[in-house]
C-alpha cells in the first residue's frame, strides 16, 4: 500500500503549526522531508515517527496543539477520553515483577496476554524489543512507553494499554541515565490511534506531581483511579 504523502500545508495543519515553521525544519533537515519540484513533500508515517522521537521533548502546550492536529486529521475527538478505555480488567501491575529491561518487556506482555488481547505472545515481545533497540522509550524521568516498531492489526484483539511499576528502579536507556519506574506498554491497530494515545500519554506526565503519584500507587486499583484522573484534568483544558 502507497504510502501517504502531505504537503507543507497539510503537515502544518496536521500538527498544528505554522506552514513557515514546517518549512523552517524541513530545511534543516530537523523533520524528514524531500523537495519535488522546489517544494517540500512529506511521507506521513515519517511525519509520525518523528513526533513520536520528539514527543519528550514538547512542552504541555505543544502535545495539545499535536493531540488537536492529529485528531481532526484522523477524524478522533479529542475531548473524549481513551487511556481508560484501553486498559483491560487486571491491566495494571502494581508491583510489576522485574528487575531488567528484558524483564519488563515480558511481564508487560504477559499481563497483556492474560487478559486475552494479544494473539502472538513471541511476536509482540520481539516488536517492542526491536523498537528498544532503535531508541529507548524511556521519554520522562521515571518513566518510559515500550511499543512495537508498528502497529499490529492481525496480532492482537484490539489496541489496549497496560502498564506497571516496579519495586526498584531500572535501567531503561534514559537520554540522562536515570532509572525508570514506571511502564506503559501501547499497542494499536493503526498508526493513527498510536499517536494519538502517545501524545494522550504525554499530556497525562506533564500534570504536576502526576509521574511521583503513579509511582507511589499502592495496588493497580489506585493507579487507575489516578490515570482517570489525570487524563479528566487534561480534557479539563483542551
């Protein structure tokens, strides 16, 4: 299947920016793009990815602007809540049992394969490990989103989120080497959901104070008590 192409415009209007910024980035090389005929042209799935690489990076605001763009692209409503809706009966696991990445990856499967939305055990584990390998996932202090390298649409039942804390910290290739905590294992259908739970994700940490409550969650039922929470606060100021 062709891969979508966007244009300056398009890409602008996508990711709720100005077409001149767009433009700006392509130049310098800091968005992937190509020139056809003295114009830029951009593949949306590069367009994905590099959002996806630039997301721990963004400021409150600017995933807003992101989540809004995305949205109206894919025709998603960006003020109705989805993180909950994802996570399936007994998804959370608090304590998640690990004391490696490799161990992390696993357990996460495992909980997602016990409440009976993955198909493929073996290929899963081996998607989020290869998508490890191009660059850690670890995007805020304490915490990190392990994914596949692409959405799933034959191996598993549907998209869903599930995700843990560990007792200790865990060396998880954190950019400034800290140690991670807290996990979220997003697996979608479809690149357009992926992103658009991502920047969900990502709004939720940038809530004061929101990463430490998580981690200090007593048992999965007060984690989801605090994620229904902090992404209420989140649509509060769409």
């Amino acid at each position: 299947m062709p891969r979508e192409q966007l244009t300056q415009q398009q890409v602008a209007a996508y990711l709720h920016m100005d077409a001149r910024e767009v433009a700006k980035l392509a130049s310098r090389g800091k968005i992937p793009a190509r020139r056809v005929r003295g114009k830029f042209v951009f593949t949306k799935s590069d367009v994905d990815h590099w959002v996806e690489r630039q997301m721990h990076t963004l400021g409150r605001d600017r995933l807003a602007d992101i989540a809004r763009g995305v949205s109206k692209h894919h025709g998603m409503d960006v003020d109705a809540p989805l993180v909950a809706a994802m996570i399936p009966a007994d998804g959370l696991a608090v304590p998640l049992a690990a004391r490696t990445r490799d161990a992390v990856i696993r357990g996460l499967v495992d909980l997602a394969c016990a409440a009976g939305v993955v198909h493929d055990r073996q290929r899963l584990i081996d998607e989020v490990r290869g998508r490890e390998e191009l660059c850690s996932t670890a995007v805020a202090p304490g915490v990190a989103l392990p994914h596949p390298r692409h959405p799933m649409p034959y191996d598993i039942e549907a998209g869903f989120i599930v995700a843990g804390v560990t007792a200790g910290g865990i060396p998880y290739g954190a950019a400034d080497g800290s140690l991670t905590r807290l996990f979220f294992l997003v697996c979608c259908k479809d690149d357009r959901t992926h992103l658009h739970v991502l920047a969900r994700l990502a709004q939720m940490l940038h809530e004061r104070g929101a990463i430490d409550e998580m981690i200090a969650a007593r048992d999965g039922q007060e984690l989801a008590g605090i994620l229904h929470r902090l992404e209420l606060a989140v649509l509060s100021k769409a």
